[in-house]
C-alpha cells in the first residue's frame, strides 16, 4: 500500500512539474513576441478629418463623368496658308521664282482639333487661344452631335484663353465653375477633351503641385496634375470631385509622362467680363523692370530676406517714374498685399485696374518707403500698339521699339518693327510677318522711324527696295517690287 501510494504521489508531482515547465515556456515564447525592449503599441484609432476639409475617395467616376460630360465640347478649326509648293524656305518665295520660274501660288489648309466647354447655356464657351488663333473656321461640336459654326469673342495671347460662342437651336448644359484658389494638392481630378480627336475622353489624376510657372507666358501659374493629357485636350475642362471646373487643361511636358499643366478657372473669370465686352483683357502697368533678389544681392543690400522684387530700371514718365520709385528700390507690398517675387508682382498689378490707385510699399537704403501710383494701361504687345504705328508703302506698317517692347520681346532697339502686313502686297508676296525687324533699307541703317520714313519713300518713288529683316536670331534679305 505504501508503495502504491509513493506511486501515486510521485506521478501526481510528475504531471504537476510538466504542467508548470509548459505554462512558463509559454509565458516566454509570448514575452519574446512582444516584448522586444519596447512598450506594448495599442492598435491606432482612426482620427477623423477637421470639418471644414472633405476628403473624397471615389469609389468609382461613372456617375460623375456622366453628369459633367455634355458640357464638354470638341472643337476643330482650319487655316489656311498661301505659298508656292509648301516648302516654307527662309529664303522667301522669290528664291523658287529664281529657279522654278513664276510658280503659283497655293493654298494650303491646316486642320486641328481641340476642347472646350460651356459657360453659359446660350452658347459661351471657354477653351485655348491658341486652339483657335488664326482660325478661318470653327466649328463646335457638342455632346448630342450637332455641329455649330463658332465666333472668336475675345481673346488673351498671354494666358492662352479664348472666349468663343455659337447660336445653339436649345438651351445649352452648362458646366459648373469652381473656385482653384482652394484646389489643394493631393485631392482627385478629372481631365475630359478630345486626346487625338477620340471625343469625349475621361481621365483621372490627382493634382501634383500648384503656381508653377513654366515659361509660357508671363502670368503663368499653372495647376500641375498626372491625369492624362494629350493633343486635343487643349482647352478642355479640370474637373475636381464635385464637378466644378478648376482649371483649363493647357499644356503639356512633351518627353514626360503624367505632367499636365492647366490654367487655373480663376485666371479666367477674371478676365472673362474684359473678353466678353471688349474682345481683349485690358491690365495694368506701372512702368517698371523688376528682378529677384538672390542671396548675394540681399548681402549687399544689407535685405534682411530674398522676399520682395527689386526695381531696376524705372521708365520715364510712367507711372512708377510720377510717384518717385527709383532703380533700387525694393518693393515688399502692393495694397496691403507681401510681394514675395517678380512673379508674384506681375499678377498682382496685372490685376489692377486702369486709374486705380494703389499704395505701394518699399524698401530704400534699409527705410521703408509708400508711394502712391495711378495705374496705367499695358500694352502687351506690338498688334496692341499697331493703331498708333506710322503706315508705310509696299504694304508694311512698322512703328519704332519702345524699351518695354524690345523687354517683352527679347530684342534689341535697332530697326523699326513690322506691326502689319497687307494682303496681297509686296510685302506679304515675299512673306513678311509682323514682328520681323527692319534693320536695314536700301543698305541704309535705320534706326528710327524717321529714318525708316525717309529711306522707304526714297525707295516707293523707285518701286523697289531691298530690306534686310532679323527674324528671330537669323537675319535676310528681301527685294519688294511695286507695279
């Protein structure tokens, strides 16, 4: 009995000591799992988004896509060239009559296809500039697939925005504007044109970067995305997820894959009453050229950042050069407003209003300085000035280089420039183009248009003339003859 019993006790202890040495092998194994050093993480609670932030995910783009698509239209224009056999030789069209005899000349015609949408349901309608510059014919397709003639309302070269209309037999869909001063990056897009004349495509993207400047133009301010476009989505809508247009889908980077640059919707309604009332945007000009300041010139200047924009040249007479800005100076607020750059200062006075007063806020030898300017009128470009250019014989009209128009264009103040070519005329034969340079009349140099007025006459009452012309960085020679 007694060995039955030690028996007993010594499996009892046996089953015990088992037991204990798998619970504390099991204690170990979960101790080395989750205890490496380092407190125990609780699982993260979701955080909910702040009220005034909606953060859309789309499940899918049908429904929206569906509901924005039939204020979206297709746009196709034609142009049409004259010239002798195609072959667009800088030489001008005489060279082949040298040659080639008098060959006629032909007309070609030059189609392209592009994007818009509907701003109003009788018939305005938003896309590019230069999707109908020069256009003889525009024709708007909308979504039912009825085809409209369209008229050229107005437009802007320095933004690339046209308004055009056409007379719709019913009220048209209309296409909601949003407001892209609060487009923020990261938040879903949707592109819909015409990519390669395929109609009425939708792609989807999100928006990778806002107010980048890629040299378009000097109010560039682009919205960057990655939804795909391509030819022919020029001048299509950037919808973003509640179906209001933010932006207008513009340009694109050749050699690059998913970047797209579209004109941000409130660049166009700001312009929209100008476009719609005069046919062209009327902006304002103060008569300055201002740089950035780089770090070396903050040094010298003892300018405690790089914020601001530095005047250096003030011209005389406008209206910067009345209210007592000099070369130097460094202009740090506009109306209240920092300027932070160039950049930032074109679009705010490009903003104004001709006769408009504005306080400006500036820095002179480490004082703060305010003046008081009336804005002015900008001319953007020669085609603007051409009403005030002296009308020249074999068909030119040439006014002399201002030295806000020799910055905008790049060029020198030599010459006179070409602000109009007549139709049909000597000058058009040999295929003259306004903004060519006159440097040079009958091997005179001309360098006003004085000179230019002079020589020409000598040269009208010889019904000949030899010009020499700077196109660009090449320079050539042309003979005019007249009857």
């Amino acid at each position: 009995m007694k060995n039955s019993n030690r028996k007993t006790f010594f499996m009892f202890l046996m089953a015990f000591l088992i037991a204990f040495f798998i619970v504390s092998f099991v204690g170990v194994l979960r101790s080395s799992f989750t205890k490496s050093g380092a407190p125990e993480i609780p699982a993260a609670q979701a955080v909910p988004a702040p009220s005034d932030i909606a953060i859309k995910t789309p499940v899918s783009f049908s429904e929206l896509a569906e509901r924005i698509k039939p204020a979206v239209v297709n746009i196709s224009t034609s142009k049409t060239y004259k010239g002798r056999g195609g072959f667009g030789s800088p030489f001008g069209d005489d060279f082949f009559d040298r040659f080639f005899g008098d060959m006629p000349r032909r007309e070609f015609k030059q189609r392209s296809l592009g994007s818009g949408f509907i701003i109003s349901n009788d018939g305005y309608i938003f896309t590019n500039n230069h999707v109908v510059e020069q256009a003889d014919k525009i024709l708007v397709k909308i979504s039912d697939g009825k085809e409209y003639e369209a008229k050229v309302i107005g437009t802007d070269v320095n933004t690339d925005i046209a308004l055009i209309k056409i007379k719709p037999d019913n009220s048209l869909p209309v296409a909601e504007i949003g407001d892209s001063e609060k487009v923020r990056v990261g938040e879903w897009v949707i592109a819909i044109g015409n990519p390669f004349g395929l109609e009425a495509t939708v792609t989807a993207g999100i928006v990778s970067a806002k107010g980048r400047v890629i040299g378009a133009g000097p109010y560039d301010n682009f919205i960057q995305t990655d939804a795909s476009i391509n030819p022919g989505n020029s001048g299509g809508p950037l919808f973003n997820m509640e179906g209001k247009v933010i932006g207008i889908n513009t340009a694109i980077v050749a050699q690059g894959q998913g970047i797209g640059f579209a004109i941000p919707i409130d660049m166009a309604k700001s312009i929209l009453a100008d476009l719609k009332t005069k046919g062209k945007v009327t902006r304002g000009w103060l008569g300055i050229s201002v740089q950035d300041i780089s770090d070396n010139i903050a040094k010298n200047l003892n300018h405690k950042n790089k914020s601001g924009a530095l005047v250096s040249d003030v011209f005389k007479g406008d209206p910067a050069d009345k209210a007592g800005i000099r070369v130097g100076d460094i202009i740090t607020e506009i109306n209240g407003k920092p300027v932070k750059n160039t950049h930032e200062l074109l679009l705010t006075i490009a903003s104004l209003h001709v006769g408009q007063k504005m306080n400006i806020k500036a820095i002179r030898d480490g004082r703060e300085m305010t003046f008081q300017v009336i804005v002015a009128e900008r001319i953007d470009n020669v085609a603007a000035a051409a009403e005030r250019s002296e009308k020249g014989h074999f068909g030119i009209a040439a006014q002399g280089i201002s030295q806000e128009m020799a910055r905008q264009l790049g060029i020198s103040r030599e010459g006179v420039i070409i602000t109009e070519v007549q139709a049909g005329s000597p000058a058009d034969e040999v295929g003259l183009q306004p903004q060519d340079i006159i440097v040079q009349v009958n091997r005179v140099k001309i360098s006003s248009m004085k000179d230019f007025n002079r020589e020409i006459t000598k040269a009208a009452a010889k019904k000949s003339v030899t010009l020499l012309i700077k196109r660009g960085r090449s320079s050539f020679f042309v003979a005019l003859q007249t009857e």
